[in-house]
C-alpha cells in the first residue's frame, strides 16, 4: 500500500474484540446534585465561587444546566460567574469523588477484569469474553449503565465499539445516559463525519493548525496521505491517519499489567535556577501522585529524568521500602535524586519523574471499600 513516498504492508482494523467506554455524565456535579436535592434543577458550577478566592479558581466541571451558558471545565471561575451569575458555586469534595469511583470500579469488575481506569470517571472495558456470558455489546452497555444508576444514582454514557478509540467518541456522542454502538462496518462512515477537534488527541491549540491546512473533518484528514500528515503533526499525524480508518488495535491495559506511571515536560524557555527546576519537579509529582491516587497504585521505585540544552539525559531512581501513592511522600524522593544527581552546570530542556514497581492493589482497595 502506498502513502505518499511511504509504502506499507495494507494495515487492517481488529475487529474481533468488543469495547466499551463508559463515561459519567457531568461526574462531580452529578453527585452534588444527588446529595442536595435543591441544585437538582439550577446550574451548578464545580469551582469555588469567585468572590471568595479574590477572582482565582478554575471551574472543574458543570452540570447540563450551567452549560447552557456555555461554561465548562478548565474556564475560569470569574469568566463563569459573569455567563451565568445566579449559578451556584459549589466546591469540589474531591473524597466523595473517589469513593464514588471505587464503587463504580468494583462494579466493572464484576462484568469484566480487563479494564482500564482513564480517569476517576471513565474507563474502558474488554467484553469480548465477560462474565456475565453475555454476548451483545448493547445489551452489555444497558445492563452497566442501569446497575451504576441503581447503585449509586448517577448516570453514565457508554461506548460500544471494537476498539477504544472508537468507543470512546462513541460514549460521547449521546450525553447523557446514552448508548451508542459503531459497528465496524459504519466505523469509518462514521469516523468521516466528525469534527476535527472530536477526534482525541486533537488539543484545542492544535485545531487552528487544521483549519489552516483545509482539515475541518473526518473525511477532509481521510483525504490526506501519511506523509502530509507526518509532515504537519509528527506522531499525532501518524496516528490520525490510522485512526481515521477506524485502525488502532491498542488493547485495554489492566493496571496491573502497567509498569510506570510518568510525566514529562519539555520546557519552552530552558531552565538555569534552581528554584525553577524545583517548581517543575513539584508540578510533576503532583501530576504523577494524583494519577496513583485515581488508579488506587502504589509504587516503589521513583525516576526522575533530566535532559541538558546539549541532549544529554539523566535518569536516576531510588527503591523505596514501601509502597507510595502520596505527594507527600513522593517529592521528597524526587527532591533528593535532584539533589544527589542534577546540576545546573548547563541548562536544562526537559524533566520528567515516573514511578514504577507497584504495589499489589488488591489489600489497599478492600479497606475503602469496605467503607461505603
Ligand atoms: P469529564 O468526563 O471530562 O466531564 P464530566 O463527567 O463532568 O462531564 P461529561 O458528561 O461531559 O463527561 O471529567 C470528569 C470529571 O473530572 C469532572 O466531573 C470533573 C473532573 N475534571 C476536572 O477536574 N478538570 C477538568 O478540566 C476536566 C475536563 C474534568
Ligand atoms: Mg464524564
């Protein structure tokens, strides 16, 4: 097959696994909603409310209600306040949150132990042999959805396709309590059809580099080879044009099979200060603990990555005795491999901190689940 200058062997969709992206519907403002019956019908906003943060804050999220005025997440709180000022400000219970992920968890699991958690609210699921022995995807879907609604009040979307990609523009396509199913003979019709900015991966900063090109659709990047796509976007390039066609057979990674969690920036402008790298590092871990939290890990081994202005790269771990999930705990590990290992003899492009060598789960989850 030939793209452009590049020939490849003709790649080909697996379609013999069955996925489904569940994604709840408003997360956060859905259980404040269902724990104090009278926001049930105003707009409420995640954030706290402007006049008490002296115009800081972000909005986390807001329910269907509030975004009616357009206000949605990562928008500032002030910017929300004057869209829809008799919105009410609600600040996040973020324990509440986390416990209400538990519990939908420990619900997948009874259906299917290949699963991965995304994010405290979404996930995705292999169901291509379920314990349920249930065969449809739809029916599957349908049964999810009603035993999280029953089971803790809240309502989710679901995706049902054969790859996760798919599954997840699926879940999104009808918000809320929707199911939609992609067959993998409509995927790519369907894939045609979308916006641009619809297709994951696609960040709001990239979506003007589209337009400019002519890109506004499924069907305008299926028009483009791969080279012109590598050319333009790099690695998102390479995999848009696949994706496109409805092709990216990544299986659903249990976290158990998962052997790091990272994060990594490239800076802008190239550090020289200490106090900067230590900014950086902060930042970093607190991503890094935040995702061990979310995904109930805990890790032994802490990496931290260092990158000089002429491409050298360090990077350095430290074992610990035992397992360790907060920030907290983590950034006095990174603060002390920066300590023994960095300088700043030369300045400094990129840092990044990872953990690895994780816990077995299975002890730490009984004990918050035993709670509910
Ligand atoms: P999302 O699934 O992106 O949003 P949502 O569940 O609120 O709404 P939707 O029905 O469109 O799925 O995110 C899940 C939760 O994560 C959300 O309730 C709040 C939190 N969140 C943030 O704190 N900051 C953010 O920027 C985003 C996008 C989400
Ligand atoms: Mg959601």
């Amino acid at each position: 097959m030939q793209y452009g200058i590049l020939t490849f062997e003709e790649p080909q969709p697996d379609i013999s696994r069955k996925i489904l992206h569940v994604d709840m519907d408003a997360f956060y403002a859905s259980i404040e909603m269902r724990d104090n019956p009278a926001l049930r019908n105003k707009p409420v906003v995640i954030a706290r409310h402007p006049r008490l943060t002296g115009g800081r804050g972000i909005v986390s999220t807001c329910n269907y209600e509030a975004r009616k005025y357009g206000i949605h997440s990562a928008m500032s709180a002030v910017e929300a306040y004057k869209r829809c000022p008799q919105a009410v400000f609600v600040p996040g219970r973020h324990e509440i949150y986390r416990q209400e992920s538990q519990r939908i968890h420990a619900i997948y699991r009874q259906y299917t132990d290949i699963y991965e958690p995304v994010a405290l609210d979404e996930a995705y699921l292999d169901v291509t042999n379920n314990k349920k022995n249930i065969q449809s995807g739809t029916l599957l879907a349908k049964a999810i959805q009603e035993q999280i609604f029953e089971e803790t009040g809240l309502t989710c979307s679901v995706g049902v396709s054969y790859n996760k990609f798919v599954a997840k523009i699926a879940s999104d396509y009808h918000k809320p309590f929707g199911i939609t199913v992609i067959e993998p003979k409509i995927a790519v019709d369907f894939l045609k059809t979308l916006e641009i900015q619809q297709f994951h991966g696609v960040g709001r900063k990239s979506v003007p580099l589209f337009h400019e090109l002519g890109i506004y659709t499924g069907e305008d990047l299926y028009q483009q080879s791969l080279e012109f796509l590598m050319h333009h976007f790099g690695k998102m390039g390479y995999s848009l044009f696949f994706k496109v066609r409805g092709i990216q057979n990544t299986p659903v990674k249990r976290d158990r099979e998962r052997k790091s969690i990272g994060k990594e920036t490239t800076l802008s402008q190239f550090l020289t200060e200490e106090i900067e790298v230590m900014k950086i590092f902060e930042r970093l871990t607190r991503q890094v603990a935040m995702n061990l939290i979310d995904k109930q890990l805990s890790a032994m081994t802490v990496t931290i990555k260092i990158r000089y202005e002429d491409f050298e790269t360090v990077t350095r771990q430290m074992k610990h005795d035992e397992g360790i999930q907060q920030f907290e705990d983590l950034y006095p590990l990174v603060a002390e491999l920066w300590q023994m290992h960095g300088h700043l003899n030369k300045s400094i492009r990129l840092l990044g901190v990872s953990v690895s060598n994780f816990e077995n789960q299975t002890i730490q989850q009984i004990p918050l689940l035993d709670n509910l």
